[in-house]
C-alpha cells in the first residue's frame, strides 16, 4: 500500500537518498525540525518498509566489475515450479546484480556485473547456462554509462 508522505517525510527520503550518512542534526536544521522527530520519522520509515535499506555506491571499474551486461532469458515451461526454479537459482549468482521476471517476449531480464569477457564467457558457460530451465540468452554490454541514478524524485 502506498504511503501518504508529507513535506518532512519528502525532505528526508531526498537527503537521505543523495548522503544516506547525513546526520539527523543536520537533516533537522535542514527541515526546521528536532532531532528527535526525524529519528522517529526514519525509523517508522524503516519499519514501514518505505526505507529498504541503507548502502553504499561501488564504482564497478574499481572493484574489479567494470563490464556491465544484460542478459535477456528465455525459459523452457512457465510452470510456477520451473519458473520457481530459475528464480531461485539466479538468485544466487554474485554476477547477477539484478533480476526480474518480464512480460513480453523475454521471460527474464538480468544486470550482470563482471570483470571483463573472459570471466563472462566463464560464467555464461558454467552458471548461466546451468540455471534451470534455460531455452536462450541474449547478451547486451553497456559501452558508456549516460545516465545512473539510485535516487527517485520525490515532490
């Protein structure tokens, strides 16, 4: 269900977003409040799930993932249990960054993170390949970055 924000609420997801270690001081004088109300507000946040997580950005070229790729698949059967079955495994692939089960003519789409062709051919061959139920990939490999944002735009 989604949540009513209002303009505090607004204010800290978009400080938060940008510098998730701001303090709550400084997010309080940026919003006019006490600390003690934009705690509660970010741990109710928390516990409403609004706030997933807390992280850190890498720049992938610097820990040794500058390759960045995405893999369409096509799978065999749409049974819940063979698509299940895919999910599940893919899951635990470090390579795949990210995952998602698509409508159209792609069953799944996949974010891979590696160190360069060698390693992709390695891991198509030797996971990718082996995940269950797989019929066909196709491959796509970022050439330039021209926009990433982890941050939406909040009003």
């Amino acid at each position: 269900m989604e949540r009513k924000l209002d303009r505090t609420d607004i204010g800290i997801l978009n400080a938060l977003q940008k510098d998730c270690r701001i303090s709550n001081k400084k997010l309080g004088l940026m919003l006019n409040k006490t600390q003690s109300p934009i705690q509660q507000r970010i741990q109710q946040m928390k516990g409403q799930g609004l706030i997933k997580r807390f992280s850190a950005i890498l720049d992938p070229k610097l820990v040794g993932r500058g390759l960045i790729g995405y893999v369409q698949v096509n799978v065999e059967k749409h049974t819940e249990e063979s698509l299940t079955a895919f999910m599940e495994e893919a899951a635990k692939l470090e390579e795949i960054m990210e995952c998602y089960h698509m409508t159209g003519a792609i069953d799944f789409l996949l974010r891979i993170a590696i160190k360069d062709m060698d390693e992709y051919s390695r891991v198509l061959v030797k996971k990718l390949g082996n995940l269950p139920g797989v019929r066909q990939f196709t491959s796509f490999f970022v050439l330039s970055e021209i926009k990433s944002e982890t941050a939406f735009v909040l009003k």
